[in-house]
C-alpha cells in the first residue's frame, strides 16, 4: 500500500464534503494514483491524527498526507490539479 492517505468520513450531513470526497477519489482513480482511504468517522483516533498531520484542531476531511507530510486540503488538491502540479503537491514528484 502506499504512504499516501486520504482522510475521509462515510458519516456526514454534509453534501459539499461528500462531493469533494468523492472528487478527490475520482481523480486520483483517474490519474492511477495509489492511496489509503482512512475512515476517520470509525475512530476518534483517526479524527485526531488527521487533525494533528493538518496542523489544525478542526480540520475536515478530505484531508491528504503522504507519510508523515502533511500535502493539503480539498481547496489546495484543486488548486495543484488546475495547475499541474498534482505530483508536486502529494510530494510524488
């Protein structure tokens, strides 16, 4: 498996954070990008690692890290795909 991991919930209210779960994903698939689906609404724990690797007590999912570096949230996944720079910013590249 590979070190790099998205922090996702399969428990939310919230559509905007299921459809950039799901945009996430999609993309990755797309690129064949290989990852780890972490399901933070599991355990508490999990919440709490995300938040701790995002640098943030209140961090949301998607949250994306490749080991212990931390790459971004959903805004700056978006940002790096607009531009390009995808494999820069999951430090792939």
């Amino acid at each position: 498996m590979s070190a790099l991991k998205v922090y996702s919930t399969s428990v939310t209210g919230s559509r905007e954070i299921k459809s950039q779960q799901s945009e996430v994903t999609r993309i990755l698939d797309g690129k064949n990008i290989k990852y780890e689906l972490v399901d933070i609404s599991q355990d508490n724990a999990l919440r709490e690692e995300m938040r701790a690797k995002a640098g943030n007590p209140k961090a949301i999912p998607p949250q994306i890290v490749n080991g212990d570096q931390y790459c971004g949230d959903y805004e700056l996944f978006v940002e790096a795909v607009e531009q390009n720079t995808l494999q820069e910013f999951l430090k792939l590249a």
